[in-house]
C-alpha cells in the first residue's frame, strides 16, 4: 500500500465490477485491512508531528489507493522514512533525531526489519530496497582509457624527437623525390614508431586492466546478515537498508547503521574521524555505528540504515583512486640500471652523430652509386638537410635501443601474470611488491590452526571432572550438570543453530572452534539451545579474545527474582586454574585439591598429546544480594572437552619442501604446549630427536627472555605455544634485526601489527578478519599452507624471470652499441638503419618481455637457497652468459661488416641486409638460451610455454616478410636459399655456444 494526494479531477476509485463473488468477498476483507493499517500510518503520522510541537497544514483530503494484490507473496514493504533524515542521525550521531523517530526498534519497525529474523529474503523484497534506498556501491572514479596510455608512450623524449626528424626527412623526401618515392623513408620511422608505441600502450592497458580487477575482488568482502531468521554469508556488495548485519571481531563494517545488541562492542573509526582511540558502541550512549570502521572488540548485530553513496564512507571512496601503477622495490632498481644503460647510450649515439656529422661534411661519405655525398657549393640544401636528418635519425635509434625500456615493462608483465596465476592457485595479492619480496623470505611464521590444520573441528573426548565419558554413556549424565552445560554452551557463544522445521539439519554459523562444541550439543547430547535463550538474560558479556583465551557470560532467569549464574569457556588449563571444585559423573561437587589439580592437569596433557585442543566449562552461582560482576575464581568446572583437528593432506610435504629451500618454518600458535609439540610432529616442523627444550617455547617464556637472549636463542626456536599476538610480533621485530626475510601468517584482528612489521603479511581468506586482511600483503584465499609456498614458488619465479630477461635485453643492448659505434667510427656508416634498429627493438622490448617474463616457476627454484635482499640483479653466471653472448655476436656482425662482400660476392643493400638478418635470428636463438641461467637443457618444459613459442613464431615471420617483400620499408634487398642458411647457421651456433659456456664454473 502507498498513500498519494489525489488530484482534485481525479474521478473516485471503484472495485471491479466484473468479479465472481469469493473474489469480491476477499478484496473486501483486503480493503478492511487495508484501511486499518492505513488508519495506524495517520496515526503514528500524528504523533510524530505533536513530538515535534510542529502544526502543519491540514489537507483537503487524500485518496488512499488499494493495491489488489492476488496474493500476500508479493506483498512489498512500504518503506516509509526518509532516506536524508536516516543519513543524518547516522553521520550526526544526533540521539536527540533518533529519540524523536522512535528509537531504534520504531525505525526497524519502520523499514519492516524483525528484531530477530531480519528482513525477507526474496528477490523481488530485496530489489525493492535497492530502488528506493540504493545500492552497497560507490562510484569510482573513471578509469583511463586506452588512448591514454597511446599519450602516456608517446611522451617519451626519444620517440617525439624520432618522430620530429621522421615528419622532416617526411617532408624534404617528398619535396625531393616527389610523393610516389619520396614518402618511403620519413614513412617507414612513422609506423615503425607508431608499432612501438601501439603494442608497448596495448600492453601497460591490459595490465591496468588486470589489477583494476584483482583490487575489485579484493574489496568483494563477504558479511553475515539475518533473513528470513536465518544467518547467512553474502557480498558486502549485497546488503540492503534494513538487513540485520552480525558484527563480530575483526569485521569491518559495511554501511552506516545503529546498533540492536551488541556485547563489550568497541569500534575503530580511525579510518572516518582520525581519532585512534576506540569507540564504545552501545544502544544507549552511542548506538551509532559507520560504514568502513572496524569491530576491536566484542559481538553484537545491527541494523543498516544507509548504503553505498548514501554513506560518508562511500563519498570518500568514490573520490579515492587506488594507487594500480605502485612501483616495487624491483622496479625501483631496475629504474637505476636503464637510466645507468641509457646514458651510455647516450654517450655512444652522441659520438656516433659527431662523427657522422664530420664525415660527411669532410665529404668522406658516399651514395649508393658511389659518389660523394656532400661537395661544398654544390650540394643542394634540401640533400644536405636530408642527409643530416638520416644521421640524426641513426644517432637517435641508437639511443631507443640502448635504453632498455623493456625492463620496467618486464617487470609489470611478470607480476602481472603472477598475480593472475597466484589467484588461480587459491593466493590474491594485495601489495605488488609482496610477489618480488617472498622470493626473498628466508623465514615463515605460520598459524596452526586452519593452516596447517584443516580448521574442521570435531569433539572427540569429554570428561566430567577425572572421569571419560563415552558416547554410550551421553544419556547417564546427571541432570543438574545437563543443564548448567546447556546454559554454558548456549548463552557463552557468538556462533548460532538454525533449524527451519523439526525434520530439518541444524545449521550452525560461528568460528571452527564454536560450531564444533554447539554441534556435539546438538547433535550427541540432544540439548534444545534455544530454551535456555527464551528463559535467560545477559547481564554482563565478556567476549573471547586471543590474549585471554576466554569467554565468560553473567546470565538470570527472566520469569522470576532468582540467583545469577556466571559461565565461562576457554583453554583448559586457564579455566581450571580459575576453579576450586568440580562435578563428577554423578553431579556431585567435589573439591579440587593439588592432587586433584594434578590429575586433571595430566588428562589435559594426555589430550593434547593426541593433538587434541582442550576446551573447558566452568561455573558459579551469585545470590541476587552480591554485586552483579564476572568473578574469575572459586568456580566449579563443569567439564573437558577434547576437540580434533586433523592436519591438511600435503602439509608435510609442503614443510619439506620450504625446508628444502632454505626457508625455516617457525609455528606460532594460541594453543598449550603439548597440542603444540603434537601438531609441529606431525606436520614435519619438528622431528622426534630433537631437543624439545631448545626447539619449542611458550609465549610468556620467550617474553620474559632479555633481548640478547632471544638474539640467540631465535634462530633455534621452531614452535612457540601458549604466545599471545604481542609474542608474535615481538618474533617478527627479532627475526628481522637478526637480518632475516620474514612471512607471518594471521587471521585475528590482534595480529594486525605483526602481519604490517612482517616484510610479507599473509592473512586468511576464509577464517581471517578483515582487518588482517587489510594489514596483509597477500590474501591466502583456501587458508592452505600449501598455498603460502605456491605464494613462495612464484615469488621466486618473478625474479628469476627478470633476471632471464635482463640476461636477454643487455645482450642485445652491447652488441647493438658496439656494432654501430665500430661501423660509424670506421666507415662512416650504420649498418643497421632507424626501422631496422625499431624492429629489433620491439622484439628486444615488448616481446622479449612477455616471451621471458610469463615463465612458470619449476621445481628447480626450490632447491636454491632464498635470494638475499641486496643480492646484485646482475649476477656472476648473468654476465657470463651475456658477455659470451654479445662478444660473438659483435665478432660475426664485424666480420660482415667488413669481409661480407667478398665472402659472399654480394653488394653493399645484401651485405646490410645479411647483417640485418643475422643480428635479428641471432637474438631468436638467444632468446632460448635466456631461459635458462645454469641448466644445459634449455628445452625443457618448453612445451608448457605456448606464449613463447607463438612470440619466436610471429617474429620469425614478420622478419621473413620484412626481409623478403618489404624491402622498400625496411631498406632490405631479397635474400636467397644459401643466404637465409648462412644467416641461420651463424644464428645457430649461439646454442652450442651457450651449452658450453655453462661448463665455465664462477
């Protein structure tokens, strides 16, 4: 139903005549209560106004318009608030607005939210809260186009002055030879420029494309919500005005709301206000909570009253464009090595032009007929100016190719497809300069739990005080005990049972460690969790945390004045430590003396040493006279649960391996130290013959330690027990003054300051918080171990495919320079002409970089030790390579230069042509010795490669085409059988050459 005015010649509505009788009946029975809720919207209407001492003026009259729905289903709420007035209570924190609406539950009640089971779940409900309020998105700022990257590669210096000499030699070609031959030279550079420039802005436009789409799954984060009763997971993208959103540590909140309930809520709105200090969110004081902030402590739910744009949080993403183009480490040396390369360059193309320049002008230069060029006083301007611009142009291409531009591309490429393939392989980067630096890692800091265990508990012991109690024996449970367990589980949880109908499975949402615990209740004991909710309140919540390790609740009877019962639930040793009595199988309680102490302390241990997470209830009772507080003593425990969580299937495998690798893996976990021991066995982190003593510590004993002490003792330290996110960190701060490369795995909010010290942060797609994963470098998507060492495998693989690529382009570069210094200083000619010297610079460039740098990481990377950080780019097998490498090619090329008409009887056009030819297949065959450094076989895995194999295929070819039909554009003359086998042969020996330059040792 929706109220108008209506027009005053608008004609009254009438029902449908022509209707069967039990229709009309049930339209009548619509129209009643139609007319009442209408009457109730007036009513409620009214008072707001009186609230406000406000009169306005009174209508004529309205019309009311009845929809005639044919059936409830399609009933969609009224919505009736105002989007502005729900922004500004929200962003104004004004609870004088909010008072005057009602409170929290009338705007609920407003929105058509139940309190309990939330909004509904359908389709066409949910649409209709996006067309009125919107929807959980901002709008970004436009991205660039591909035109923009065409502008960006044009700007270079060396491209714009190539072009400026390429439009002149254009012009004075045509004014000389007419426009049918004279076009052909300045032509030529234009689109060799042009092909440049194309394929280099293509490929910056795909990368660009590629992060835009890995930083969009990233902010794709995934919140729990309440519909139609049930408690489910969707996008953040999904959320709707009025969705009951559960709040819980670590979460960040998706759009502007008020709380409903909430437990120890305490929120970090730094991200909106600046203020570092957290903010208490309760429904009384500050029941206001804002989209972008973060939960730091306790539980709670609320309720959305704004989305998207209509969020402050919104207006300032839209305004914000992530930072794509970040420039790594990598980037940075690789920035200082082309800029070192490009002033030689320089150096060489500036004497290359001088002495050109004075060649000519001396007139020791001739044309192709063999005549001067340049006779004072009678050459013709426009030959002269021809002839500088030719010399120019050279001087210039010398400089294009020398400056290896290729190799910040490479790097963009390799990280590129990096990131592509490391998404497939259950791993999303955050930070690009994370892939480069785990290549580096020398140490791995791991969680247990859900990383190297598979996160999928089960209760697989239970005991009542020092008795174990079988699943047979569930039923023989004392009654009393029953129940305070059934109140302990039920109301000290953040996780919840939902079970549609009696016939149903129930379904169970919360933490690995809650739905285990909840699911044993359920499921083995037959305990109703919902009873205990009906009949109790929370008066006081204590909310789990990874530094306490326990929860505790303080509950009372709500039908009647009674006494108040305190439970708590946490590590077994910590909640038996509290306790002074304990129930045995019978219920009695019985008192718990050191013996007593003792004996339960070894059934803990027993546990644990079965990998077993100890778990522990405990409980008193408060006289309603006592003051209503948490008590952390004297209490009865309750009994002992035994959670198994069994290692992930290849864990062992991948320890092994990283050890192999030279990388320590260090496990850093929450529980005892015996669970600890039994876990780090059995994934291969420690081995039985080890010293214990030395090997595994708890965290308040590595905390205690004086800072020399830990110096020393760090490195031997593989398992740290009982550690609280202050011992992690403190590990992260002493492994890297001992000059290590640290990983550190997390997923709780607490572990946010060691995942920002470690050099690579690795959080948890699945268990992790979302403020560790904003802490984090890189996103673990399966929270798989196995995954941190694919992360591993290929940040490894990034630096040895620059350096593959490095080895490729320098090796060109040298030759390059060397060949046109030589040739210019001693014949005043350049071999190889400005398209020639651009051909070789694309293939040098742009398809050198994505042929090397989409090589997928082998095996062989890790049986090496890691890269240190200030390892040379260039290293000593590199520059054996290259050196050889470049020697032979300049050798042959000279030779060529000098002896290629008498060896092969041709003119001067196929002599430059045979050197052309050679120079490219040349570095065709290099290119397979590039990929790789060390080994002999240069043709394995090669298959696996299909972009390599199709870059060598189109750059063969076009070179055939260039050589063989366009030899106007190129400056080529056609070549026959023996002169293509003679340039494929010399091309050919750099294999053998290669294979038996690795014999060198260095």
């Amino acid at each position: 139903m929706s109220l108008r005015y209506r027009n005053p010649n608008e004609p009254a509505m009438s029902d449908a005549e022509d209707m069967p009788v039990a229709k009309i009946r049930h339209r009548r029975w619509r129209s009643v209560f139609a007319a009442i809720y209408s009457g109730r919207i007036l009513v409620s209407l009214y008072k707001t106004v009186i609230n406000k001492k406000q009169i306005l003026r009174s209508l004529s009259y309205i019309a009311v318009e009845i929809h005639d729905d044919t059936s409830s289903d399609d009933h969609l709420p009224s919505l009736c608030v105002d989007q502005k007035i729900l922004t500004e209570v929200v962003r104004e924190k004004s609870l004088e607005t909010l008072g005057k609406l009602g409170g929290v539950k009338q705007i609920a009640a407003r929105l058509e939210t139940d309190e309990k089971d939330g909004i509904s779940a359908k389709e066409a409900d949910l649409a209709h809260r996006i067309d009125v309020f919107g929807a959980n998105r901002y709008q970004k700022p436009p991205t660039k186009s591909f035109l923009s990257f065409v502008f960006e590669a044009s700007k270079d210096t060396t491209i714009i002055i190539l072009l400026a000499c390429a439009i002149l030699s254009l012009g004075f070609g045509i004014k000389q030879h007419g426009i049918k031959n004279g076009w052909y030279d300045g032509g030529s550079i234009i689109f060799a420029v042009f092909l440049v420039v194309a394929v280099s802005a293509l490929s910056n436009f795909k990368q660009n494309r590629q992060f835009e789409k890995l930083s969009n799954e990233s902010s794709d984060i995934r919140v729990e919500v309440v519909r139609d009763g049930r408690r489910q997971a969707i996008s953040v993208f999904e959320v709707v005005v009025g969705d009951i959103v559960c709040l819980k540590i670590g979460d960040q909140i998706p759009a502007d709301g008020l709380i409903l309930d909430g437990h120890s809520l305490k929120v970090d709105e730094s991200s909106m206000t600046g203020e570092s200090d957290h903010v208490e969110i309760n429904g009384i004081n500050n029941p206001f909570v804002l989209s972008g902030t973060k939960v730091m402590d306790g539980f709670g739910s609320m309720l959305v009253t704004s989305v998207g744009m209509n969020t402050a949080w919104g207006e300032m993403m839209s305004s914000i464009n992530r930072e794509l183009d970040e420039e790594t480490p990598l980037q940075a040396r690789l920035n200082k090595l082309t800029s070192f390369i490009g002033k030689i360059g320089l150096a060489v193309a500036l004497l290359v032009l001088a002495v050109l320049l004075f060649r000519y002008f001396t007139g020791n230069t001739k044309d192709d007929k063999g005549n001067t060029e340049y006779i004072r006083g009678k050459t013709k301007r426009d030959s002269i100016m021809n002839s500088v611009l030719d010399i120019i142009s050279a001087a210039i291409t010398i400089v294009v190719v020398a400056i290896p531009e290729g190799l910040p591309l490479a790097v963009t490429l390799t990280l590129a497809y990096s990131m592509k393939q490391m998404m497939a392989d259950h791993a999303m980067v955050r930070k690009l300069s994370a892939c480069e630096t785990m290549g580096s890692a020398t140490t791995i800091c791991t969680d247990k739990t859900g990383t190297l265990t598979l996160n999928e508990m089960k209760v697989t012991e239970f005991w009542l005080g020092k008795e174990s109690i079988k699943d047979s024996s569930y039923s023989e449970i004392a009654p009393n005990v029953h129940e305070l367990l059934k109140q302990g589980i039920a109301l000290n949880t953040t996780a919840t049972v939902y079970k549609p109908n009696s016939r149903s499975l129930p379904e169970i949402s919360g933490s690995p460690t809650e739905k285990a615990i909840l699911s044993w209740a359920v499921l083995d004991l037959g305990m109703n969790l919902d009873d205990p909710k009906k009949n109790y309140e929370l008066i006081q919540v204590e909310a789990f945390n990874s530094e306490k390790k326990r929860s505790g609740v303080l509950i009372r009877r709500k039908s009647k004045s009674d006494d108040a019962h305190i439970h708590w639930k946490g590590a077994a040793e910590m909640i038996v430590a509290m306790c002074s009595q304990y129930y045995d199988r019978s219920g009695t309680v019985k008192a718990m003396d050191d013996e007593e102490r003792k004996q339960i302390g070894n059934i803990i241990q027993n546990m644990a040493a079965k990998s077993l997470r100890c778990i522990a209830f405990a409980h008193t009772k408060i006289p309603e006279d006592n003051e209503q507080v948490l008590e952390e003593s004297r209490l009865t425990l309750l009994g002992l649960v035994g959670l198994k969580d069994p290692c992930r299937p290849g864990v062992r495998m991948a320890v092994k391996s990283c050890i192999d690798a030279g990388v320590n893996i260090k496990m850093i976990t929450g529980d005892n130290i015996f669970t600890a021991k039994a876990i780090a066995i059995e994934c291969g982190i420690l081995e039985l013959h080890e010293d214990m003593n030395e090997a595994v510590v708890e965290g308040v004993q590595f905390r205690n330690y004086t800072s020399e002490e830990r110096m020393e003792k760090i490195n031997k330290i593989r398992v740290m027990a009982r550690s609280s996110p202050f011992d992690k960190l403190l590990m992260v701060q002493c492994l890297k003054q001992n000059g290590q490369v640290v990983a550190v795995t997390g997923d709780g909010t607490n572990d946010a300051p060691a995942l920002k010290e470690a050099d690579i942060g690795l959080s948890m797609g699945i268990q992790g918080t979302e403020v560790a994963k904003e802490s984090s470098d890189i996103v673990i998507l399966d929270d798989n171990f196995t995954s941190v060492v694919t992360v591993l495998r290929w940040g490894r693989c990034v630096f040895n495919n620059i350096q593959k690529f490095i080895q490729f382009q320098l090796t060109v570069n040298i030759a390059a320079l060397v060949i046109n210094f030589v040739a210019a200083t001693s014949s005043g000619e350049v071999p190889l002409t400005a398209v020639q010297l651009l051909w070789v610079n694309l293939i040098m460039d742009t398809c050198g970089a994505l042929a090397l740098a989409t090589e997928r990481p082998t095996n062989d990377l890790m049986t090496k030790p890691p890269v240190g950080r200030s390892k040379p780019l260039i290293s000593n097998i590199m520059w054996r390579n290259l050196i050889t490498q470049a020697l032979y090619q300049v050798a042959i090329l000279l030779t060529l230069q000098f002896r290629g008409k008498a060896i092969f009887g041709v003119d001067e056009k196929v002599k430059n042509t045979l050197i052309f030819n050679t120079f490219v297949l040349c570095q065709v065959f290099n290119e397979f010795n590039a990929r790789e450094l060390e080994k002999k076989n240069i043709f394995q895995g090669l298959h696996k490669n299909k972009l390599f194999l199709v870059i060598i295929g189109i750059t063969i070819i076009v070179q055939a085409g260039m050589v063989e039909f366009l030899t106007r554009f190129a400056n080529t003359q056609r070549l026959n059988w023996g002169q293509w086998g003679a340039c494929i042969g010399i091309a050919a020996l750099s294999w053998p050459l290669g294979w038996l330059v690795k014999l060198i040792p260095v």
